[in-house]
C-alpha cells in the first residue's frame, strides 16, 4: 500500500492541469491512506481521547514534553 500511496502521489503532481486525472488521483491517494490507517475510522480503541491535531501544551502530556524540551536544551541539541 506505501507504494501505491507513492505512485498515487506521482500522479497527483503530473496531474495538475487535468482536471479529471486529479480527481482520480486524489482518490487513490484517499483509498491508500485509509488502507494504510492513515485517514477514516480508527482501528484501536483505548477509551482514551483521540488528541491528533492538539497542540500538546493543551493536553495531559505538556508537562512531559516540556521536560523533554529541557532535555534536548540541556544536552545542546
């Protein structure tokens, strides 16, 4: 499916003046990206919030990140 995502990627970027081929393309970049898991219904269910596309300074996490961000300062990185 990785290179079916691939080659559908492709054929987006040499579709760009063909309406109808864009379409078709953006389709298969669609089917891929579901088959993958990327997009569509969520295949796990921990009962825990999805938190994809939070900032994490909003989330139960900001604190162990902020420590972690300490860390990287800390060792120069």
């Amino acid at each position: 499916m990785v290179k079916e995502l691939m080659a559908a990627r492709r054929a987006v970027r040499q579709a760009k003046s063909d309406r109808v081929a864009l379409a078709q393309a953006r389709a298969r970049v669609d089917e891929a990206k579901i088959a993958l898991g990327e997009r569509g219904k969520v295949w796990w269910d921990d009962g825990e919030p999805d938190l994809n596309r939070h900032l994490v300074k909003n989330t139960a996490y900001a604190t162990w990140f902020s420590r972690l961000a300490g860390e990287d300062r800390a060792n120069g990185e």
